[in-house]
C-alpha cells in the first residue's frame, strides 16, 4: 500500500513537470523590427518598461549609437510605433552596452541633468569643474555663485566673474525656461557664440555656418539670432523679411535650389496620389472579386458535406427494393380470399 501511494502521489508531478518546461518555449521565434527577420527567442530580450522584444545583437548596437550620438538623453524605444514609449532602464544599458561606454552614458546624463536644472551650474573654471549652487532670487534675475571648491564667484546668466560693477549681457530670468514666457527668453545679440534653446533651456554653441539651428536635445528647430520657431518652415521664408532677412548664412541660389527641391518633392507625391487614385477605383471591384473568391470556394465544401451525412430516414440503406414493391409483410388479396373461404367451412 506504501508503494502505490507513492506512485500515485508522484505521477501529476511527471505529468505536470513538461507543461512547466514546455510553457516558456511556447514562441520558438520572435520577429525583430530593427533588423527584420525572424529571430531565436533565446537571443532576445523584452525591455522592462514596454515590454518590446528585440535581438540582443540589434539592441547592443543601437545601444553604442545612442549613447555616442543622444548627449546623455534617455534610450528611449527603438520601435517608432510603441504606445508606451519606454525608456531602457540603466541596467539594461549595462548590460546592452560595455563598462567604458556604461560610465560615458552616466557622465552624459549627469551633464545634462545640471545644464536642464537652472538651481545648478557648472563652475566656469577649467581646472575645477564642479557643480554648484545657483541661489535663486524671486524675480529670477541673475546673481552671484560661489563655487565652494576654488571659490570662484561667477554669474549664473553669461558664466563670467562677478565683480562689483558686473553687468550681464544676459539679463533674463533663469526661470524663463520653466515658465514658457516668450518675451522673458533670451534675445541676446548675433555676436553672442553662446545662446539657450528656447524649447528646452539647455546651451548651444554656434561656431559658423547656417543659422537654422537645430537642438539636439528636444530636436526644436528655431533662428540663431532671434529664436523664432522655425519647425514648420520648409522653405525657409523667415530669412525673406523682417530682421533676419539674408541672415540665413547660404547663398540665394542655394535657398531658391533647396526651396525647388522641396516643391519637387510635394508636387511628385500629389502626382502619384492623383494617378494611382483612378487606378485604385477602376481595380478595386477586381480586388474585391479575387478576395472574395477563396472565400467562396472555402464555403462550398461545408455545406456538400453536411448534404452527405443526413440520413435517410424514410427507407433503409441497404434495401434494393423499389418503390413499386410490395411490403412483405403486407396481405395480398388472395390471402384475405382464403381467410374467408376459412371461415364458412
């Protein structure tokens, strides 16, 4: 009796050990949007925040590239059409990326956070680098900072050395930024090298070149010299009129080529839209007969099979007789005859 408890204790555990195995390999393979093409689950990898599942050789190298190229911006989701818009988990960047790349991303990223917060500067000298303490006043005008490692005292508008008779060329609000006031944000001069991004704060440097800048941070395009926003300025018209008119840095015959390939662009995509539309409207009744064939022909072979299996219930199967027969079982006539001729004698 011991025994066959045993057997009969131990055999829902044989019986459920290969469901337990066999679930987690239930997706044999799994299809990568970065490099398209069908991939072993075992070299995959689901991130955290979206749940998104990549090979880990597409992740590792769009990983490197992020951290080379984002300035320390977070990773976000390489698949362009996730709902969630996950960020990588830093984590997953150490595990994605190698050590020396793993400390560039965090050092970027630290950079970054004191340029974005306006309560942190970093202090202008070279040979010190620290971050300090920026005081801030109500009007949020700028003022004096100590930096508690050299003890140099600077202005935290333009980063130069205060002194008694300091002036800023800045002189704007630190806190223009946060509040999205569009008189209060920097106006500062074209001979200035150094100037905010008026979407998100952080500073661009402009050595030369062209003066439609684009940040690299929140990807906001706007002029150098007035920070007008120029996002939906295709053909560049804001260097037509006004004060930035000829500022733009490019020849005109480079202006009037770009603005020609621009119109060149929109005016092929309307041609295409107005031939393909008749083609569209004169094919789609053929579209819609080859679609609806297979359908059709799926259907068919139902219902000649549901005509087979009824069953005939007014005459058995295997009987040869035919309609015109009689039952025979049935009296015939004679037979009612020689019951009567039974009954007189």
């Amino acid at each position: 009796m011991a025994t066959r408890n045993h057997t009969q204790s131990s055999s829902p555990e044989k019986r459920g050990s290969p469901d337990r195995r066999a679930s987690p390999g239930l997706i044999s393979e799994v299809f990568c949007k970065l490099c398209l093409m069908e991939q072993p689950s075992a070299v995959t990898r689901e991130l955290q925040s979206c749940h998104c599942i990549f090979c880990t050789a597409c992740l590792q190298q769009y990983v490197q590239l992020a951290i080379v190229e984002g300035g320390g911006a977070p990773i976000t989701c390489p698949d362009m059409s996730c709902q969630k818009t996950g960020a990588l988990l830093d984590s997953e960047i150490a595990d994605l990326a190698s050590a020396e790349q793993a400390k560039l991303h965090q050092r970027l990223k630290f950079e970054r956070e004191v340029k974005l917060d306006p309560s942190r500067a970093w202090c202008p000298t070279l040979e010190c680098q620290s971050v300090c303490t920026v005081p801030l006043t109500s009007e949020g005008r700028p003022t004096a900072v100590p930096c508690p490692t050299c003890r140099t005292v600077f202005c935290s508008g333009c980063r130069g050395l205060w002194g008694d008779q300091h002036t800023c060329p800045e002189q704007q609000p630190m806190m223009s930024v946060l509040t999205g006031n569009e008189s209060s944000r920097s106006r500062s001069d074209s001979e200035v090298p150094i100037k905010q991004c008026p979407m998100c704060g952080i500073y661009i440097e402009r050595n030369q070149g062209c003066a439609q800048m684009l940040c690299k941070s929140c990807k906001h395009t706007f002029c150098w010299y007035c920070l007008q926003n120029l996002d939906g300025d295709i053909f560049l018209r804001h260097y037509d009129k006004g004060p930035c008119r000829n500022k733009l840095g490019h020849s005109r015959a480079s202006v009037m080529w770009n603005r020609t390939q621009v119109a060149g662009i929109l005016v092929g995509i309307c041609i295409v839209v107005m031939v393909t539309s008749p083609l569209l409207v004169l094919a789609s009744p053929c579209i819609l007969c080859c679609v609806s064939k297979p359908c059709r022909g799926k259907q068919k072979p139902a219902k000649r099979r549901g005509r087979r299996t009824i069953p005939n219930l007014t005459r058995p199967r295997h009987s040869s007789a035919s309609l015109m027969d009689p039952i025979p079982n049935a009296p015939t006539k004679h037979h009612s005859h020689f019951k009567k001729y039974e009954g007189q004698v």
